[in-house]
C-alpha cells in the first residue's frame, strides 16, 4: 500500500468516509490544506482535518465502520508530514 492508500484509509476511517472517497483530486486537496497549516508553523488539530476533509468530500459522516480508533489522527499526521517533504523534492 502506498502513502496516499494508507492517508485514504485512515480519511475513510476517521470521518466516515465511504470506500470511493476520498478521490485522488479530493485527496490532493486535502493534503494541501494541511501542508499550508505545516507551513503556517501549526501542527493541524483534528478540526483542522476535518475542516479540510468536509471541504473536499461530499459524503463526510455517510459511512460507518466499526472498531474505529481515534489515535488514526497521529498517523495521518505522520503520513502529511512525509507527504509534504515528499512533495518538496
């Protein structure tokens, strides 16, 4: 599984995302979003994903999947990060 693959499973996860969300574009998008709040010297809060996720996905909170753990938000930290200094090569 890629990083991107990793970061939409833990999108859908996390705010019930349904399996064909979030596209590769919404995905790009989001991952914007929070490399600006990066670069803004902010390390982005689970509001600031969900603000970006909602902006970007039209079926927020349609989804439901069992055994959900919350501690998903360190990892989609984790995986922005290396994202954005993916990017920046």
């Amino acid at each position: 599984m890629s990083q991107d693959d990793d970061l939409s499973h833990s999108l859908r996860m996390l705010f019930g995302l349904p399996p064909a969300e979030p596209t590769p574009s919404q995905l790009a998008s989001i991952k914007l979003a929070i490399a600006r709040i990066q670069e803004s010297g902010r390390n982005p809060t689970k509001e600031d994903w969900e603000r970006a996720v909602q902006a970007n996905c039209r079926h927020v909170g349609e989804a439901s999947y069992s055994g959900i753990d919350n501690s998903s938000l360190r990892t989609l930290l984790a995986m922005a990060i290396a994202n954005a200094k993916e990017n920046r090569k």
